[in-house]
C-alpha cells in the first residue's frame, strides 16, 4: 500500500531546541542551533503543541511518527515521518507497518535506533462528524500503529488524535487531564515551544496543501487561453525540436526568454502576502512566453542548463518562474508540469528549503511517475545527502558551456534515442539501468496530446491532477512511499 499524498521527511536525529521529546521524518537531516536552552515537554497538550514545530508545517489528514531516543536520561526526538491517512480502513495495517518500518530502519541506518515513539493522527471532520467522531473512527489506525511500534520493540509513550481544534490521548483515560470530550489546541505561537522555536528561528509555514496551491495547475479562465497557446507554440517548436540544428536554437530561445522574464520577476515590485505574490508574477508571464518555456524545458539539456540557476541572485527569479510555469500547465499539458516543477524542487533543495524541496518533486512524481531527473533528487533529498556535488557540476558544466544531455536525438527505428539507450543522469551521476521504451513524438497536429518524446526523458503514464482532495493526493502518493518504506518510484529507477 502507498500513499501518494504528502512527503514524509528524514528519517533523522535532530534535536528541535528547546524541546525534549520527538521529532520528524521528512527525509532531510534536521539540524539543531544548540541545547543552550531546552523545553521539557511532559504533558498530552504540550505534545500537541508541539508538532508543527516537529514538521516546520501544520499537517492536515496525516499520520505522524515522531522517535525518541535517550540522551543523558532525557528522551530527545529523533527522526519523524509523515503519511496520509488512507481513504479506506483496509488500508491502515499497510500504511502503518509502512510508515513504523521506515522510521525504525531509516533511524538504524543514521546510527540512532529508537527506543519509544509518539503517534499523531491529524483529521478535519468531515460531513456530520465531530471531532470526538474522527477520534474514535481513527482508533483502530492508533492501534495498529502501536502493535506495529511494539512488534519492533519500540513503545509508543502517546498517540493523540488532532481535529476541530481540540486533541484526545489514545494512551490515556484520566478524565481530570484528558477529558472524553477531548481538550482545546492553544492558540498557535502562544506556548513557551512556540517563543522559543521563535528564537531558534524555526518557523511554521501553514498547511503542505498550502503549498501545494503555490505549484498546482490553475483552474480559471487563463487556463484555457494557456492552453491555446501551448498547442499553437507546439505546432512550430516539435517539429524544430526534432531537428538537430533547430533543437540547438529552441534550446537557446528558451533560456534567453527564461533569462528575460527572471530579470522582469527580479525587478517586479514587492506585495504582501504569499497569493498576492503568485498572482503578481502570474501577470508578469504572457501566456505565450510560458508556453515557449514549458515546451522547451521537455528537452533534456535545456532543462539542465536552466538547472544551474540554483543559487545566489538567480535562485529566487527561477523559483519564482519554475513555480508559475507549473501552474500554467492545466488540462492536457498537466504532464508537462514535471519539468518546471523538478527545477523548483532542485532550487529549493539548493537553497536549503527541503520542506518545499520535497513536495516538489513529490508533485513532478505525480505529473510524470517516469521521470528520471526528479526520481532520482527527491531520493537524493529524502537521504540527506548533501546538494553541493550536483551544485559544483553544473558550475563546472556552466563554466565550460558543456551539453549535458548528450547532443541531437539518434533514433535507431525502434523508437529509442542515443539518450534513452544511455540514461546516466550528467546531473546526479545515477544510471538509470536499463533501456526504456519512448513515447511516439506527435506531428504538429497531435501535440496537444503528447509533446514529450525522443528530445528528452520518456514517460509511460500519465497522472494527472484531479479535482478532488482524493484525487490529489493519490498524484502526490509517487513520491511518500520511499520515503517511509522503501517502495515506490524512487526504487522502481
């Protein structure tokens, strides 16, 4: 069983400061400022509390691990990790035996074994529900988290149900601190964690769906106009993309016009407020300069190449543009998104936002399972490995303007490509081990159905996004399941 709907991070040890119990798994090491000042935690409600500040992100519909582990007769958290609460209860024993493995072995693998856990299932009500309904529906999932805790020698200490605004012990029956009718949350930012996460500059960035609205295709009328422009944009650009000489001048229009909007979103005027920006940069795009881009970026070296804006002045401009790209790719171009959207987890990853980083590629995973160049960063992120090798070859690819993808197409009539036969990415140095079979490269007239082909890496799905919560999180459920168990997309290249 996976789940595609959120990431789970790092399965690492780090200390939250000011705080002495659990942490969380969203495959990327958490660092710590330092143990000067410490919070002991010792209560169901300052638990509770304490999660967002876990996560860096309020979580919604989700189950939450967080590891303890003992230092200096203190329990500390350690790793925490992450997952959708599946739609249906036949698949809760998969989802935690999953979720609990991970943990466990990703902890292992760090050197920290976990000696107790704390369980956190995190759900709005829904229709006719309350949330003391939610509590007891959730129960069984709360029990079989623990007896999966339990069958690796690992205790769970608590396990709380969070909803509606209040929160329920599992683990505890004492009507004077944990009352049948559950206990409010506190006002967030309010409790002694909250000051000190504050001083520690640990911060809270709202909800992963959130997020995601930042990266997801637009709905609205502009969506068609989009559209319109990526089919007569795709009329030209194919077929020259085809073409050894035209692929080359594509590749340079594309970056030059992505250079161009970047210095416009660089010298935009600042707004308030995160959806005011996002719509100010949507404005500073024309529709046909996006379909220009994401048409472009489908091929393999003109996505490199952009690759290498991941730092300093240029990283904020492109993850700007990456993202608006990524919205731009509504209805039939919804695959498309894999591109842009990698580039803004490849950024961010750079730049040190692992949090965004991952959901990202999570997202690029859910437009395009196949795509290499995202499944093998977010596997990247979701170790802890360190971006800097990836940095310093495109440095040194930019600096002697080399082409990383390996030149023109060379079809050999089987419908394969000199790149497809050798798919070692140039930016992770990861071959992808054997040969895959290519799309169909459509004519002019049938590009608004399939773009991508022989000029860059093949595809053999396509998810695309749905209209619904459900729906989105099964596009998203590609890039969880390795994190917390091992399987999935990233074990599949």
């Amino acid at each position: 069983m996976t789940n595609h709907s959120e990431t789970t991070g790092s399965f690492d040890n780090g200390d939250i400061p000011d705080a002495a119990e659990p942490g969380r798994a969203d495959h990327a090491p958490h660092e710590s400022p330092g143990d000067e000042q410490q919070v002991t935690l010792r209560t169901p409600a300052e638990l509770a509390d304490a999660l967002p500040y876990l996560l860096g992100y309020r979580p919604e519909d989700s189950i939450v691990l967080a590891a303890l582990r003992d230092r200096d007769g203190r329990g500390r958290f350690g790793g925490r990790a992450r997952l959708g609460i599946p739609a249906n209860p036949d698949d809760w024993a998969g989802a935690a035996g999953q979720l609990v493995h991970g943990l466990v072995t990703g902890s292992e693998r760090r050197g920290v074994r976990p000696e107790q856990m704390v369980a956190y299932l995190c759900q709005e009500p829904g229709p006719g529900e309350t949330g003391r309904d939610v509590m007891e529906r959730l129960r069984p999932l709360a029990q079989k988290l623990r007896v999966e805790c339990g069958a690796l020698d690992v205790p769970v200490v608590e396990a709380l149900c969070i909803s509606a605004g209040r929160f329920w012990s599992y683990c505890c029956d004492e009507e004077a601190c944990c009352p049948a009718e559950g206990l409010p949350m506190g006002l967030p930012g309010t409790s002694v964690l909250a000051a000190a996460a504050t001083y520690a500059g640990i911060q809270v960035r709202g909800s992963l769906r959130e997020l995601r609205a930042r990266m997801l295709p637009r709905q609205d009328t502009a969506a068609g106009e989009q559209a319109a422009a990526l089919d007569a944009a795709a009329t030209t650009l194919v077929s020259r993309i085809l073409d050894a000489d035209g692929r080359a001048e594509v590749a340079e229009e594309t970056l030059d016009t992505a250079e161009r909007v970047m210095r416009r979103l660089a010298e935009a005027p600042p707004v308030s407020g995160v959806p005011a920006e996002d719509l100010r940069d949507d404005h500073l795009l024309g529709h046909e300069e996006a379909a220009v881009l994401i048409l472009g970026l489908q091929d393999r070296t003109t996505r490199d190449r952009a690759a290498a804006w991941m730092e300093g002045d240029e990283a904020a401009p492109a993850m700007r543009l990456w993202r608006a790209l990524a919205r731009r790719c509504a209805g039939p171009y919804a695959e498309h998104a894999a591109a842009p959207l990698t580039l803004a987890g490849w950024v961010a990853w750079s730049t040190g936002d692992e949090l965004e980083a991952r959901e990202a590629l999570a997202m690029a995973l859910g437009a395009d399972p196949d795509y290499l160049f995202a499944r093998l960063l977010h596997q990247a992120c979701n170790e802890g490995l360190d971006p800097e090798s990836i940095r310093r070859c495109l440095r040194e690819g930019r600096k002697g303007g080399a082409d990383t993808g390996g030149g023109a197409p060379e079809g050999d009539g089987r419908g394969e490509t000199r790149a497809e036969r050798e798919p070692a990415d140039p930016l992770v140095g990861v071959p992808a081990g054997r040969r895959r079979r290519s799309r169909t490269l459509p004519s002019a007239h049938g590009a608004r159905r399939r773009t991508r082909a022989h000029a860059h890496e093949p595809s053999a799905a396509v998810v695309r996004p749905r209209g619904t919560r459900r729906g989105e999180r099964r596009a998203g459920e590609a890039a969880s399941a390795p994190e917390a168990g091992g399987r999935g997309p990233a074990s599949r290249a």
